[in-house]
C-alpha cells in the first residue's frame, strides 16, 4: 500500500467517490466523507461559477464542525475535480477557489498540468490525475502529479479500453505511488480484488449515482437498480470522448444504440448535440449489475465495507 498521510487512518474501506458531473453536490460530498470514503465533485457542477465558493465554504466547515465532534473517527477528506482542458474556460477561476480553500485533493482530467500541480502544492495538497494508459500515465508523473487513477474498461462516463489488470500492472512496473482503480467496481469483492492487482483504492462512481443524496432524477436511479452490465453502451458519439451510458436512455432519447454514427475526437462537444449528456442520456459503468437498490450514502458504505472485509475472510480462509 502506498497511501499518502491524508489518507491514512480516515478511510473505513478503500474507495474514493468518483466526481460525477451534474449528479455530485455538497450533500453527497459530505455524506461520503462522513461515512468514511473520499467524496469528490466537478469544480464546473457549482453553477455559476460563484456557487463554486458557497459550496466549498460549507463542506470545508461541516466536515470540521464534524471532525471536532468526532476525533476518534474523523471524516474522509474530499476531493475537487479540474477538467484541464482548453474548453473549460473557468479554470484559473476555479482553481484559484481550491488553493483559497486549500481542497486536500485535486483530481485532474483530461490534460495534465505542471500549473495546476504547482498551485495544490502550494498548500499542500495532492493532485490525482485519471488516465487511460500507461503512456499518459508516465507523462502525467513527470509533470508533477502525486498519484493516478487508472481508469480502465467498464468504468462509467469517459472510459478506456484497457483490461485493469494489464493497466494495473503496467503502471506499477515503474510507479510505486498512490494508484486508483476505476471500472466496474460496485461491490465490495471488486474493491478487494483491485488491491490484489495492484491499486490502492478503488474508484467508486455509479454505485453512488443510486444514493438519496445523489442529484439525479428517481428515473435514472431506478434505470441503475433494473440494468447489468450488458445494459452498458461505449461510444464517443455524445461528447467526443468515448465512455459508457446505460442504453436504455440512449433508447429514451430517440436513438438506435446499435447505430450509433461516431464523433469528431477534437471537439469536445459538451451538450452542443441535440442530445445532451449526462442530462439526456445517462453515464453508468458496467458493475452496475452489482446495485440492487437506492440508498442512502451512509448505507451504501456500509454494505460496501461489509463485503470487502466478508471477501477478504473468504480468503483469509482459502489460504
């Protein structure tokens, strides 16, 4: 294990919430925290930009009101997400907000940035950085970053192709550094088995999306609980970045997912289609087989816990 000292001793099983755009807020945020995972959220779901410092004022204050009343038991610190990329026009501002609130962990996105490090730096955070492979992976290291996230097939929203256990191994042939592992993991058997592999911490982010604090709509909670994961459709069509979306809202919103034309790579095309993402058609990764029911965040942890340390027995005992 390679945990960084932020982590150590605040996490009651090893998973960080992925940020999900639209879905993820303070509620959630908090709620992850409270229950002992790492909550995170887009810097860009706090609309207008102004919002963005209201609500890193009250999660910065309610997880230390918290922490004073529980120092035995500590929340999780939380997370902020930087999409780098030359479309996110609020960037510097958002930024300039993390190192004002001095955010624990930045997770960056789609671009690394020696500018972004430096500032978390600063204050003494650390910069995660999700990556497709083990190319970017090295590039995203040498620039500063402290960890990654190896966001291999099956992972919800934008997803690679990789097998985890190849991305896995590859990065840890040469980085021995705090390392993430998203795809398909909503069960506390897959938490367990991305460890043995080679990860850290798994990367939770569908399982949350069928929380009560999550901002989703009832429809797209309950589509979670009723899909598997041959329910999960991969195309770059909606943003020009490929990921996956459950298919019966690609259904619901008029189209044939088995015709599904592709997409121009470089545009980046948040919401300009006639087809919104995330609002019309829905992100989900494929262990969504593994979410039986809507709950809220405290118990989803807790069934998550439960399993992880029920896996880990059963091999305790084959052994």
């Amino acid at each position: 294990m390679s945990l960084p000292p932020i982590l150590k001793g605040r996490l009651t099983v090893p998973v960080v919430g992925s940020p999900l755009f639209i879905i993820s807020n303070p509620e959630s945020v908090i709620a992850q925290c409270k229950a002992g995972v790492v909550g995170s959220f887009p810097a860009l779901n706090a609309r207008p930009a102004p919002v963005l410092e209201e609500w890193l004022e009250r999660i910065t204050r309610e997880l230390a009101e918290y922490n004073a009343a529980n120092p035995d038991r500590p929340a999780a610190p939380f997370a902020v997400n930087q999409i780098v990329h030359r479309s996110n026009e609020r960037l510097e501002h958002d930024m300039d907000l993390c190192v004002k609130f001095k955010v624990p962990i930045v997770i960056t996105s789609l671009g690394a940035s020696e500018e972004v490090f430096r500032a978390v730096h600063s204050y003494g955070g650390i910069v995660l950085h999700d990556v497709i492979d083990n190319e970017f992976a090295k590039k995203a290291i040498a620039k500063g970053a402290d960890g990654l996230i190896a966001v291999a097939a099956g992972a919800g929203g934008h997803a690679g192709i990789l097998s985890p256990f190849a991305l896995l191994h590859e990065i840890r042939e040469w980085f021995d550094g705090p390392l993430l592992l998203s795809g398909a993991i909503a069960h506390g058997n897959a938490i367990l088995a991305a460890q043995a592999a080679g990860a850290d911490l798994a990367y939770v982010g569908s399982a949350f999306i069928a929380t009560d604090e999550a901002n989703a709509s009832p429809e797209y909670k309950q589509m979670l609980v009723d899909s598997s994961a041959g329910d999960i459709v991969y195309t770059n069509l909606f943003t020009g970045v490929h990921g996956n979306y459950l298919r019966k809202s690609i259904v619901n919103a008029g189209l044939d997912p088995e015709e599904l034309p592709t997409s121009d790579a470089s545009k980046m095309n948040f919401g300009s289609s006639r087809v919104k993402p995330w609002k019309d058609v829905w992100g989900a990764g494929q262990g969504v087989g593994s979410i039986k029911a809507v709950l809220p965040v405290a118990q989803l942890v807790e069934r998550l816990q439960h399993e992880y340390e029920q896996a880990r027995a059963r091999l305790e005992l084959r052994h």
